[in-house]
C-alpha cells in the first residue's frame, strides 16, 4: 500500500514511457516482416513483455537495449511453440496474437490469467473461422483458454459480428496481408475505439502495407503482401501521459509532457481538449502539450466511446468540477481489465462524491472537492485505477493505494515519476 502526500502546487516537465498500444503494434508488424527493424522508445513493461516473449516462443528474435528494441522478423513464417503461450492480463496480445497464431503450421494454445478467462473473444474467433481458421474456446465459453489448429489463413471475405471492441479489428487487419488470398472484412454495428483501428492501420501503412476502408470503418480490403523491415520511433504514450494533465488540472498547477506530439496517432490525446473544456488551458510547443489548470473547473458531458483508457482519469478530475459531468457510451469499460465503470464510481464513492451508474454511462456531481475525504482505494488489480486514484491524493489528504504494482502492466516507474510532481 502507499499513501499519496499532497503537494501545494505542480509545475513540472515530464517524459513518459512509450505508447504500449503503439508498442504492440510496432512489435507485431516487425515480428512478421522480413529482416530486422528498430523500435525506438518501445514500452517495457509487463504487457509489452508477455507480447514480445509471445512472439520469441513463435522463432522471432527480440533484442531489448534500453532505448531501442531491434526485432528480427519471420517474413510471416511462425514456428510451433513448445508450450502454451501465456498472457496474462494482456487483452490486447491476447486478442492480436490469436489471429497472428493462425498464420502458424501445427497447433497452438493461448492462456492467461483468471480475469483473462472471463473477457470475451467470441466474435473474434467467428470472424478468424470465416477466413478458414479452426479455433476454439477450450472451455466452450467465448474466452479464453483457446486452442487454435493453424494452417495459414485463407483469406477472402469474413464478417465480424459486432466492433464493440477495436481490438478485434486491429488483430485481423495486422495479420490479413499474409493471407493466401486478397482479404475483406465487413464488420457489424459501431465500431468503438476507433482512433485505435486508426493507429493500427497508420503502423501498417508505415511498414509498407496500405489498406482501403470507409470512413465508418467498417468495411476493409487488405491486399496481400508483408511488412517490410524498417526503423519506427514510438511516441509517448498519451494514457500514461493522461494523470500527469490531470494532477494540473486539479491542483491548478502546471505541467508539460513532452513526448507526446501533436497531432498524436493515439486517440487518448483527446483528453487535453476535454480538460479545456472543463476550464484548462492547453498549449502545444516543442513537440509536447502544455496542461495549466484553472482554480475552477466546470462539469461537462462527453461521449466517450473512443477514449475508454481515460474514463477513470477524467472521472476523478470530474470528482474536483463543479456541477454534472455525464460520461456516456462506456459499456466496453466492463470487459476491461476490471469493471472499470463500476470500479471507479465504487471507489469514488469511499471518498465521498456522488455519482450514477448507467448500464452505458456515468454521472459524477461535483462540488469542488469539498465533500472529498482520504480512502484505501481497492484498485483490482488495473493498473489505470491506481494511478487515475493516485491523482486524487494530490490535493486530497489520506488517499491510500492498495495494490500499487498493479501499475507494472503499462508503466512500471509510475511511481518515481509521479513522487516528482511534488
């Protein structure tokens, strides 16, 4: 357990780690490429960890040096590991690497923790068997533990019966150019996240495959080929980067992160202009985005359906506004690595705010903080519920994190860089 120790302002530089999400991409198209590529300013960090040794167990080699990760890619051709491949907690490897397994030759399993048996990967599966995959949920539940019998996807048309998690795009997009025949892919209903199907199509174009698609996203048409072995620098990831803003925004003070560019490919970076809707000023130079907070904050209502990472982040900001914020489309909050809508509105709640759960939504009334007290705040073990809370403890006395190595999954020195804003 740690206890936050609040600070009389905030007026720092920050640099945060890579982009995980960028990170995993990066290490997928350059693990199926031919030849070696550099991955400058990757995320080490648990879920990074899982996806690259993931990728070792299939024969790709994975130099880590301390700035920069050299991967020296299969040209598509996997070998059949020993043994299970064992994910953890990572929903994203879990989903990418499904699809990237079937491009093997002998039989594969993936497994990963407790919570990663119950997160859903059905229309996933539905979608790999329309392009010829035989795959399975060994306990016949739609989730993990799978079992894949790989023999190269055949391509073609497939249909993804719902888009309710960008991540089930993404895995098919990354591995179609392998196929043994041009790909389609329709997919069914709102496809949410959709700046993260941006950025996956974004690597792809980088490591020489474009694709063709609509504006909805929707529907896409891959063209076979490969990925072509190349140099590619990771941004600074803008989730991370999200309660460093935030702690300006409540403590009105100020504090720049300067490795997140703008224009960012990471759908996150949306939360800046939320903050300046609340009563932040923004200012961008240098490469990076400058977050001033504002002694008075004000409520807002906002669709969040393409942001899910920073609910939390912004939950708590809305905990220190004053009036209504009403955070709307976050159903895919609950297949996160917890429930994270009602984690978050259960762990507001102990430190005295009010608030509403919706199936699909929240509502927190805020009143500047005042009514706010210190709590143990339980964090389930997801690491976005530690450090969003751990922001609360900056102006609030007697904010106890349980669990704070939870924060390993997506940025392990959390908090060495965070005991800096004091």
């Amino acid at each position: 357990m740690i206890e936050i120790t609040p600070v009389s302002g905030v007026d720092v530089n920050v640099v945060v780690p890579g982009s995980k999400s960028l990170t995993q991409r990066a290490l997928i198209a350059a693990a199926l490429a031919d030849g070696s590529s550099t991955l400058i300013g990757p995320l080490f960090s648990e879920d990074t960890s899982y996806t690259s040794k993931a990728l070792e167990q299939m024969g790709v080699t994975v130099e880590r040096g301390e700035k920069s990760w050299v991967v020296h890619g299969c040209g598509g051709t996997l070998a059949t590991p020993e043994k299970e491949i064992f994910l953890g907690n990572n929903g994203t490897a879990t989903r990418f690497l499904t699809s990237v397994v079937a491009l093997g030759n002998g039989n594969f399993r993936i497994d990963g923790e407790e919570r990663m048996r119950e997160r859903p990967i059905g229309p996933l599966m539905e979608a790999l068997q329309g392009w010829g995959v035989k795959i399975s949920s060994v306990s016949g539940t739609g989730c993990p533990p799978l079992k894949v019998e790989s023999k190269g996807i055949r391509g073609g048309a497939t249909v993804l019966p719902e888009g309710k998690s960008s991540q089930y795009v993404s895995s098919l997009l990354l591995v179609a150019p392998y196929a043994s025949e041009p790909a389609t892919l329709e997919v069914r209903g709102e496809v949410l996240s959709k700046p993260y199907v941006a950025m996956t199509l974004s690597v792809m174009s980088d490591f020489g495959v474009s694709v063709e698609c609509n504006e909805e996203f929707t529907s896409f048409s891959i063209p076979q080929g490969s990925y072509r072995a190349m140099e590619y620098e990771i941004e600074g990831d803008a989730s991370n980067a999200s309660y460093f803003w935030a702690a300006a925004a409540i403590t009105g003070g100020r504090v720049t992160v300067s490795n997140v560019p703008v224009p960012s490919l990471q759908g996150d970076a949306g939360l800046v202009p939320l903050l300046a809707r609340m009563g932040c000023e923004v200012s961008m130079d240098g490469g990076g985005i400058t977050l001033r907070g504002n002694d008075h904050l004000d409520g807002i209502t906002v669709d969040m359906g393409n942001m899910p990472d920073v609910v939390p982040t912004l939950a708590v900001v809305a905990a220190f506004a004053h009036g209504k914020t009403v955070i709307n489309n976050i159903a895919h909050l609950r297949i996160k690595e917890c429930d994270r809508l009602t984690a978050t509105l259960t762990e507001l709640v102990k430190m005295g705010a009010e608030v509403e759960e919706g199936e699909d939504y929240m509502v927190i009334h805020g009143d500047g903080g005042a009514r706010l007290r210190g709590a143990e705040i339980e964090t389930y073990n997801d690491h976005r519920m530690a450090m969003s809370f751990a922001v609360a403890g900056l102006v609030v006395p007697g904010v106890k994190i349980t669990g704070e190595g939870c924060v390993a999954k997506s940025f392990p020195d959390f908090w060495e860089r965070f005991g800096k804003l004091a």
